[in-house]
C-alpha cells in the first residue's frame, strides 16, 4: 500500500497534467486558429486540430467519444465539446509525421511508460527472490 506521501505525489501530478492540459487547449484555440506556428522549423510545429477519436487521432469509429468517456482525463474533453478534442502540437522528422497531440496525450503515454516500468521492475524484483531463495536451499534441488 502506498504512503501517504506517495498518494499525495500522485494527486499532485494528476491534478497539474489537467490543469496544463486545459490551460493549453485553451490557449490553442485562442491562438491557433489562424493557422499554424513553427516553434522549430518544420519539426515541431503548433496547428488547431479538432480530433473526434481517441489519443494521437487514432479513430475507433462512429463511437469513440463514448467507447472513451471512462477515462476521466479524455472523457472531460469528450464531454465539454461536440467538435472534438483539441490537438495543438504536431511533430515532424524530416518526411515522417507524428500524429498531432496535446498535453493530455503526453501525460497518458508517460502514465502507461511509467506503470510498464514498474510491473517491468517488479516483475525483475519477484524473479531474482525466486531465485536467491533456490540457490540458498539446496533441500529443493
């Protein structure tokens, strides 16, 4: 079970990912809708895109905005607009594209990094114990 400081952690961080995310797509739809901005060069650019289906634009059909609304961070956007949710930053590497994104989507693919990190450790941790405890008894051989 995790500390109390641990929790605290957590709230913290989730609570700030949806706040820059709101702030954010609040700003590009102020400010992008003019067109789009290079921040560096072609690399990286900000563009208002309007994104019916789930994280980086991948759509599920008809039905995203609902298969999507149990995930509260996604599910906010699903809800407040019928046009979609608001990408803004778009990524270039010479001719290959990265989806457009926003913040929302960053925090997603950090949270799911970091919870594979973790069972990927966990999972290490849990096999060298095994281990340790068969070389240590020699009765089981």
């Amino acid at each position: 079970m995790p500390n109390a400081s641990k929790r605290h952690l957590f709230w913290w961080v989730a609570l700030t990912v949806v706040a820059l995310d709101q702030i954010t797509k609040a700003m590009a739809v102020a400010r992008l809708s003019a067109g789009v901005v290079p921040i560096f060069g072609d690399w990286l650019l900000f563009r208002l895109v309007y994104n019916k289906g789930a994280a980086f634009g991948i759509y599920l059909g008809p039905y995203s905005r609902w298969i999507f609304l149990g995930l509260a961070i996604v599910a906010l956007d699903r809800i407040r607009s019928s046009d979609g949710v608001v990408d803004f930053i778009d990524v270039y590497i010479g001719p290959l594209h990265w989806p457009t994104f926003n913040v929302a989507d960053m925090g997603v693919t950090c949270g799911a990094i970091a919870l594979a990190a973790v069972l990927w450790r966990e999972g290490h941790a849990v096999e060298d114990e095994h281990g340790a405890r068969e070389s240590t008894n020699p009765a089981e051989a």
